[in-house]
C-alpha cells in the first residue's frame, strides 16, 4: 500500500510508469534478492521492512544477497507501530497485570506471532527479556492467523499492525493494553507505551525505507530522495498514511544507513539473548 501511494505521486510527476511488483515468500528474502541484484540504474527500488532486512542476516547467515553490501540507501518513507493485545476475556488491563500473571503461571501464558523471526515474534521477546517471563512461543502463518488466535483465546498474548488488529478491539474481541513504540500514538491514544508501562527504553518501530542496488549512482540516489521526501510531505499523502497507521518520515541517505545500522546491531543482540533460530 505504502508503495501504491508514492508510486501513484512519482507518475504524476514524472508520467513514468510505477510497477509495484509484490514478491512475497521467505521473510521477505525473495523480493529483497531481486531487488539486490537488479541493474544499480535507479529503475528499480525496494520498499524494505529495515526490521525483516536487519533480521535477515543473523537469521539467515547463507542469503545469497548482503543487505548491506547489496543495497544503497535512498531513504526512509515511514513509521508505525505494534500493538500488544490480550483476549478480551483475560483479566489484564494493563502491561504491569500481565508481568504479574505470567510471573505468577510461569511456562502457562501463549503468545501467537507471525512466524519466527518476524517483528510481532521479536517485539514478545524483547518483553520477555525486560519483563524476565517465561511465555512460550506459538508461530502462525501469517499475521492475521495470529491475531485470530489471540481474539479466540488460543493465545493469551501477541504484538500485532494496527490494519489486523483494529477491527476486533472495536468489536471488543481484543484489548490493547500497550505499544510497541516509545511513545503513544495518535491511533491509540489512551494506549500507553510498553516503555511507560514499567518496561523504559523498550523500542520496536517498524520503519519502511526504500533502497537501491549497490553501485546506484550517487545522483540517481539523490533525486530520487528529494522526489520521494516532496510526495511524503504533501497533505493528502500524509492524510492517507495515517489512515493505514502509517506516520511520514522522509529522511536523508545518510539518515537511513545509520539507523539501519543500529537496528542491524541492535536485533542481532536480541536474537542472540533470545535464542531463535530460523526454522
């Protein structure tokens, strides 16, 4: 969708057809391949997930592409957020509430993620670490199997994208009792962050960047930055980003690189300390 919206911006702009090709499979690792290896002539793009992309590498140590040697920053596009959701049927309010049920029934709480290694599985982990729980681990296909398994019951824990998940906490199926970023958003106000819930310093954004094949010229790169960050700060973009809980966040090449290198660092250590392993 994020694409779809840009990329409907560049052709006004440019009338330069914008062919967004959804490559899924593998964590994301198909579509990030093409990408890697498609001509450095400014043609092509990847939008990345920099979380799946930092991931990739502890995860997946025979990729054949390097997420960093491979791709170019051009520059960051936007943030969202994860949402910490119980049953509604389970008696937990809060994110100090479930520390304390899960304290209280060690290796009896289930939380239901994505898959291995996908942010939703990270985000549960990262609380773990902080939180010191022990919760056991459920991987679905897909995030809204996940989601389903929550509402249901099944799982009584799961970080979850806000599209997925909003229309069962209307429905009062779901209860979100945190965020993943840290501070609240403007989708859940009356939400808290995990941070402020007893947890500070905790941290999962999601971030979507567009990168290009290594070797992209220097200029290339820079034009297409200053293009994309003039469609990110038009009004109606904005507008429609949010509505998909998408906030704008343009940023320069150079902005881009270090943050991924922070988030490279960063989940390698969690993965590490947490154990997991690709399945």
């Amino acid at each position: 969708m994020l694409a779809r919206i840009i990329g409907r911006k560049l052709y006004t702009k440019w009338s330069q057809s914008i062919v967004v090709d959804n490559r899924p499979g593998a964590g994301g690792n198909i579509g990030a391949d093409i990408a890697a290896k498609s001509a450095p002539d400014g043609y092509t793009l990847f939008m990345a997930n920099t979380t799946t992309l930092a991931t990739s590498m502890p995860l997946y140590p025979r990729l054949p592409y390097d997420a960093v040697r491979d791709f170019a920053p051009v520059g960051l596009v936007a943030t969202s957020l994860l949402v910490m959701i119980v049953p509604a049927s389970l008696p937990v309010a809060s994110v100090r509430d479930l520390i304390a049920l899960a304290k209280a029934r060690p290796g009896k709480i289930h939380y239901a993620s994505a898959g291995v290694g996908t942010q939703q599985h990270l985000a549960v982990e990262l609380f773990k670490l902080r939180a010191g729980v022990n919760i056991v681990h459920v991987a679905y296909k897909g995030g809204a199997p996940a989601v389903a398994a929550v509402a249901s019951g099944e799982s009584q824990l799961g970080f979850t994208g806000v599209a997925v998940s909003l229309p069962l906490i209307k429905a009062g199926k779901l209860r979100a009792i945190a965020v993943s970023t840290p501070n609240r958003s403007t989708v859940f106000p009356g939400v808290p962050s995990v941070a402020e819930s007893g947890l500070p310093g905790f941290d999962i954004t999601p971030r979507f960047a567009l990168l290009a094949p290594a070797r992209t010229p220097t200029p290339v790169i820079a034009k297409l930055n200053a293009e994309v960050a003039l469609v990110l700060k038009l009004p109606d973009v904005i507008e429609r980003l949010s509505l998909i809980a998408l906030e704008s966040k343009p940023s320069t090449p150079e902005q881009l690189g270090a943050i991924f290198k922070q988030e490279i660092a960063f989940f390698a250590k969690l993965i590490t300390d947490a154990g997991i392993q690709a399945e």
